[in-house]
C-alpha cells in the first residue's frame, strides 16, 4: 500500500502483445482485475474465502470507464495502482491506473457489485471495515 493505494507491479510478456508489440487493449483488464483482487488480499480478504463461507457471494463488474493514454511493451515493467472510491450497499467503485514510471498509461473508474445466486447483496461489513482502511 502507498497513499491509500494498492501497487501491484506487473512485467509486460509476449503473450499480453498485439501484433504491432505493443499491450494488447484486454491485457489491461487483466492487470486491473489482478489489481483489484490484490486489494482485496491485502485487506486479508480473500476472493475464494467469501465465495465458500458466505454462499457463493461473489463480485462482478457492473460497469468501467477506460481511457487508453499510452502503450505498453514487451518487458516493461507496469504498477497497477488500485484505489477504493465509494462505497454503497451493495456496490463500490474504485480507481485504478496503470503506470509505467511515472507515465500513467491507462486510467479507469470500476464500480463492481456483490452478487449471490446472481442477485445483488450488501457488501459484507467486515469487508466494508477492511477497505475503509485501505482507502
């Protein structure tokens, strides 16, 4: 954690590349998914955990806004800076960047909801309590 936010470094491999080497535009949804899961673990929550003692609960995008800035290549090394935005009931947004140094190359806004049984629930309190410290 650096300033309220979750680092996460990520080296860029061939298989993250389009034809012209550059990041290939999914391969940043990856990173951000990696991103936002590491968030979580360091809240020591873990994904799987909540899934198997709390019914299936399970998180999934309800929506993203991207802006693409700048490209990636081949062995670059990336932060995927992750940052707890607000949270509601049963959903919470977060903003994330990914960098390369000091370059922000890709800027996003995630609001992801908890589902059970694909229905929206409230965000579990001690998950709430966890991130409230880590934003």
């Amino acid at each position: 954690m650096q300033d309220g936010a979750h680092v996460l470094p990520i080296r860029v491999y061939y298989e993250d590349t389009d034809f012209s080497a550059r990041v290939y535009h999914a391969s940043y949804l990856r990173f951000m998914e990696r991103g936002r899961t590491e968030l979580l673990r360091a809240a020591e929550v873990a994904q799987s955990d909540l899934h198997a003692e709390m019914g299936g609960l399970a998180f999934v995008v309800r929506r993203m806004t991207i802006d693409f800035l700048g490209a990636a290549v081949m062995d670059d090394v990336l932060a995927v800076v992750t940052r707890p935005r607000e949270m509601r009931g049963a959903s919470m947004t977060l903003s994330q960047e990914v960098r390369r140094g000091e370059d922000v190359l890709v800027t996003a806004e995630v609001t992801v909801a908890a589902v059970r049984n694909g229905r929206a629930v409230r965000i579990p309190d001690h998950l709430r309590a966890a991130l409230a410290g880590q934003g």
